[in-house]
C-alpha cells in the first residue's frame, strides 16, 4: 500500500561496503555502484531532492586502526579520505545514469570535489542535482552516520534512509534469534530503553534532537529506495 510520506528531500546514507562486492579483492566494484546508480536514478525521478552520505568501511575504519597501533585521528583522516574515492565513484555511476550530480567534500579537495558550502548545496538540490557529501564531517572522531544526521539537520531534509545489509531494525539480533521480529515503526525512545542499534550513539541523538525520521531498509532488493521515499512499507522507520 502507498501512504505517502511527502518528502521533499531525503540523506540517503550508503556504506562503504554496500559498494563492494563480497568476497572480491575490489575495494569498489563498478558494477555494483552501477546498480545503486540505477536505483537512485529512479528514486530521483521521482521530483525526490537527494542528497547521498557515502561511508568509507570498504576501504579503511578509523577505530580499527587505532586499535591496532596508529594515532585515531590520522587514521580517522584516512578514513575521510576513503569517503572521498566512493563519492566520485557513485558521482561517476550517476553521471553515467543521466543523473546530474556534484560531490561536496568536508576536507578541500578542489581539484576532485567543490567544497562543502551548506547553501550550494542546498542550491543544487532544489536545481535538481544529487549532491554527494564526501569526507565524512571533515572532523575526526565522527561516523558517516553522524555525517548523514548533521547533513539530513542543517540541509533541512525530511528524513535520513539507511541503506543496510538488513531489512531493518529487529527487536533482537535475528541472526541469532530465529523469533525476531522487525519493526515497521518504533520510537527514538524505544530503541534507546531496547538498546537497539541503529546507527551509533552520536548520530542517533543527533537524528532524534532534531527530529529527524530514519529509514533502515535492506538495499539489496530492488526499488527499496524509491518505495522508502514514497512510503512504501519496508524496512524500519525510526521516528519520535
Ligand atoms: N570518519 C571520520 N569523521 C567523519 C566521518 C568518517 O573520522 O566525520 C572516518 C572514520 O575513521 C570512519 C571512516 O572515516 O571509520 C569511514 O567512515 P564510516 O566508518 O562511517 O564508513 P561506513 O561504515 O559507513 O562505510
């Protein structure tokens, strides 16, 4: 059933490992950007205002090298970076699609990316771009989550959708627990008493302070992020 959500412009938060492909030695595989270009290409056409968050997880974690010796804020910068080489990647997939598309990045890089200017930006949604924000929130310390919530909070957007590996937000970890059950909808405050996880701690408060809804859905099925704009019943919607 449709129920529309009337959403004007949404963060569409992509994983860095939504971008490879399982098992291959390809940080980035071209086909599956390819793919997720498609997707967005249709979510777009439908007048939606997107603007993309891409992670950088395929290619480098900040925490993890830190744990493994090297100073958290140079690896944290690293990772920035990695957001940086996924960004012209989806840029050029969507480019390849018809769609008109710039990358915004946090940490200047001009001769690859413009730099981050809230109000371009917000320009260029309205003009009917995809705007792709890489390098993170230019800060260490930060996620892409956090980034997508600051993002989705000063542009305005109606709602943060997180594409994922799962089809949403359970009320137990379903790999290990065969009666898990999904939510279709539950509260900020919900999740917080559950401890459910969706998205860390930072970001998630971010998110529910400035009220802004998230959708979990599993990006793998085809047309979830036009049937998550359009409200469409999949995945989780996290609001208040
Ligand atoms: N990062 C950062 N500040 C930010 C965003 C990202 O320092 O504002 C770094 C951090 O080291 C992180 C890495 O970039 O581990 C890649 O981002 P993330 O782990 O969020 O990517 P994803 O898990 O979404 O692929």
């Amino acid at each position: 059933s449709k129920t529309d959500r009337s959403f004007k412009r949404v963060v569409l938060k992509l994983s860095g490992e939504a971008l490879r492909e399982s098992g291959s030695q390809d940080n980035i595989s071209p086909e599956i950007v390819e793919r997720i270009a498609c997707e967005i290409k249709a979510a777009h056409s439908t007048g939606m205002e997107i603007a993309i968050v891409v992670g950088g997880g395929n290619f480098w974690r900040g925490a993890s090298a830190s744990a493994r010796g090297m100073d958290r804020a140079t690896a944290d910068y690293v990772g920035m970076l990695a957001t940086v080489m996924n960004a012209l990647a989806v840029q050029s997939a969507l480019e390849a699609e018809g769609v008109p598309c710039i990358v915004q990045s946090a940490i200047e890089m001009k001769n690859v990316a413009e730099p981050f200017i809230r109000r371009k930006a917000s320009r260029q949604l309205k003009e009917g771009r995809v705007v792709v924000f890489a390098a993170g929130t230019g800060s260490p310390f930060f996620s892409t989550d956090t980034t997508a919530a600051l993002r989705a909070s000063e542009m305005g957007a109606d709602a943060i959708l997180k594409a994922t590996m799962v089809d949403g937000v359970y009320d137990a970890d379903p790999k290990k627990n065969p009666e898990a059950k999904r939510f279709n909808k539950v509260s900020f405050q919900t999740c917080i008493v559950e401890q459910l996880k969706v998205m860390d701690s930072t970001a998630f408060t971010l998110c529910m302070d400035n009220d802004i809804p998230i959708i979990v859905f599993d990006l793998n099925v085809h047309g979830n992020i036009t049937k998550a704009i359009v409200g469409q019943d999949i995945g989780t919607i996290v609001s208040k």
